[in-house]
C-alpha cells in the first residue's frame, strides 16, 4: 500500500512539475509576441477568417480556428496567422496558416513546389492549367494569369522557398496565404519577413493589377457557391432508395445545392437495429440480451426538374441490360433500362469514349431521381458525381431533348 501511494504521488508531482513548465513556455511566448507589437486572441471564431475561401479554406464540414496572432509584417503588410483545420466529408486537414494583406485583388492562384498540390483546388468543375519555373509551380484556371504571377513574383517565392524549406502559397482574393508557418515568434517573423517580397512584386505588377476582381465571401464551400451545409434533414430518406431496415434513422452531415435546376442531396444515413444474443455463464444458466447494432450508408443524390427513363451505368437492376457495339464498353460498363431505344440514342460513339475517359462512379436513374454508389462521404466525390451528371446530361443529342419534350441544358457539349 506504501508504494501505491508514493507511485501516485510521483504521477501527481510529475503532472504538476509538467503544468508548471507548460505555463511558464506560455507566458514566455505571449510575451515575445507583445514585444513584436502582435495581438494575441487564443479563443477566436471563424468570423476572422470569413473573407478567405480558396483550400484550405471552403473545405470539409467542421472548421476550426485556434491561436489567432496579428500585426504588420517587418515589410509593413497586415497579417493573421492562426491555427486552422477541419474534418468531415473527405480529407482532414491541421497546419498553422498566415495570410498577409494584399494591395490587390485576384483570382485564386496557388503557387507549390513540384511535388505538392494542396487538396480541392479543382472542386467546381474547373479545367485548371500550370506552369513551371523552376522548381516552382503555378495553378489556377486561367493560363495568363499563370504565366503573370510566376513572372512578376516567381523570383521572390522561390528565395522565400529556400528559406523556409518549401513553398506552398496562394493568392485568396486580398490576401496572400502560407500554409506551415511557424509557431515560435522570431522564426514567424522571418517567415513573413520572407513573405514581404512577395507580396511587394505581385503589388508592383501592372499586368496582375489589371486582373483584379472583387473579394469574395469564403465560408462556404469552395468552387461551389451552390453548396449549403445543412446538418440534417430527413425527409430526405423517402427521396432516395436508402435501407429501410431498423429504427432511429438519422441524416447526418447533409450537403445540399442547387444548379442549373438540379438539385443535390449528399449525406450519411445512420440507423440501428437490434438482435438478441444467448450466453452460457460458467455455472451453466442461461441468458439473454439485445445488443444493438449501428449501421450506416452514404448517399450522394441528385434530383432533375424532369423525368428520364430508367436506366443505370453500373448502377441497380432498373430493367434489362442493353450492350453496344464497343466491347471495351461493355467490358467496362453495364447499362440496364427500361427503354433500349432511349439507352441507345443517349449512349452513342462520342458518350462511350467520355464515359471510358473518366470511368464515373455508378449511377441508376429512377424518373427525376438519381442515386450514385459512393464509397464514403467525400466533398471530392460529391463534385465528381455531379461533374459526371452534367456531363452525361451534357452530352444528350439534342434529338433526345425533343423527343423527350425538353429544351436542352445549358452545358450541352456540342
């Protein structure tokens, strides 16, 4: 009993001399930020961060802020640096992140080293283009702009690569933003120091000054100003072909949108059933209980302002299966409809090897409703799904329209 209490004690001590230096690290640290001239705010809210939207930022569904420093860069800029990730519907993401105050306003741009690209720039639909110089690579969808940047600034962010060990920068509207920098205040302060000359030369140009474009509202969710994050809504469940199995059924982490008048609902059902378990104790009585199962699906639907025939590409047995005269098609791809001529007429040369191009996920047709078979709840696979319905709706012959009654869409690929 004597060693229990000095082992706890020992624990208790150990955890008390831990807090102690803890502390004392902290008080250090504010004040070495005080001395710089900075503000610290170790409890901001999103609200502070609100103006910025291209990824990190406009991605996942629980965003998070933490240790918000602010102040002037030693080249005079404004600038936050803060804690940020979030969780939910795809990738997860944590990094210490500065944004520095720019004369200008552009469109987003990200500038990386060759091996790194940061995730969901291409949410939207948007046919991005690059560009080298050097080790350095420029991103965005719009090639001049590409070209722009790493010309009046390509100098400035690869001296700033060399000394902070990588690049991994865009420009978010207003704002210049660097992912990974440091937490200890005079390597933040060098680290902005490099920032500096960057954004002196993205200021100086008058070619990028002519692009500029009004800031946008971030918090949303990036390339898709459509999107809405609505937590729950399970009316829903009688929409879609989900399990009816079970009880307490529940939409979590809804998405919804609305575009060209179609309308998204992508989510995650949670359910649960119970099944009763026999069990022999070691006296030899019996006994049993419930154990209650959870179970969960993904759903990624979409619903048109029209009504198609059934049909399905990879999808649920809608009526019976049609094949084409491609067999790497139908080595690929199973079609089943309710309407072969309809099914024929929407999968010509031109849609097979589109469809043989970007292999989408499997999709059924049901009226207005369309389902797709997603692995898990993903904001990347989301935007592939409804790129892959507009696509395919795009690519109706406008024939298909008229017979079916309809004016075409406004993507249709001619």
């Amino acid at each position: 009993m004597h060693t229990f209490w000095l082992v706890v004690g020992a624990v208790v001590a150990v955890a008390a001399l831990t807090g102690v230096i803890y502390g004392l690290r902290r008080q250090r640290y504010l004040k070495e930020v005080r001395e710089l001239g900075w503000s610290h705010d170790s409890n901001p809210t999103l609200a502070e961060v609100s103006d910025l939207g291209a990824p990190p930022f406009g991605m996942g569904l629980r965003r998070s802020i933490d240790e918000l420093v602010a102040g002037t860069t030693p080249g005079g800029s404004s600038f936050r640096v803060f804690e940020y990730g979030y969780t939910g519907a795809g990738p997860k993401y944590s990094g210490r992140v500065a944004a520095v105050q720019l004369p200008i306003s552009l469109p987003a741009v990200f500038v990386c080293g060759a091996g790194h690209e940061r995730v969901g720039i291409a949410l939207g639909g948007q046919q991005l283009v690059q560009a080298a110089d050097g080790d350095l690579r420029a991103i965005a969808d719009d090639a001049g702009l590409v070209q722009e940047v790493l010309a009046s600034a390509g100098g400035t962010i690869a001296a700033f690569a060399r000394a902070a060990g990588r690049a991994d920068l865009s420009v978010d509207g207003s704002q210049l933003v660097a992912c990974g920098a440091p937490k200890d205040p005079d390597d933040l302060k060098a680290f902005l120091a490099g920032l500096d000359p960057v954004v002196q030369a993205l200021a100086g140009s008058a070619a990028l000054a002519a692009r500029q474009v009004p800031p946008s509202a971030g918090s949303g969710f990036y390339g898709h100003p459509d999107w809405q994050f609505c937590g729950g809504d399970d009316s829903v469940l009688g929409v879609y072909p989900t399990s009816r199995e079970g009880y307490g059924h529940r939409v979590e982490d809804l998405i919804r949108g609305l575009r060209d008048g179609i309308r998204l609902d992508a989510f995650t059902h949670t359910w649960k059933t119970d099944h009763t378990v026999t069990e022999t104790d070691s006296e030899g009585h019996t006994h049993t209980r419930t154990v209650t199962d959870h179970h969960s699906e993904v759903v990624c639907g979409f619903i048109l302002p029209f009504a198609l025939p059934s049909i399905s590409l990879n999808g649920r047995r809608v009526g019976e299966k049609v094949r084409f005269e491609s067999t790497d098609f139908n080595d690929a791809f199973t079609v089943r409809t309710g309407n072969p001529r309809f099914a024929s007429d929407v999968t010509h040369p031109r849609m097979m090897e589109w469809l043989l191009a970007t292999r989408p996920f499997s999709w059924s047709v049901t009226g207005s409703v369309v389902d797709f078979e997603v692995p898990r709840h993903d904001l990347l696979l989301v935007d592939a799904c409804e790129e892959a319905l507009r696509g395919w709706l795009g690519r109706f012959p406008r024939f298909v329209w008229q017979d079916l009654g309809l004016q075409p869409p406004p993507f249709l690929v001619e």
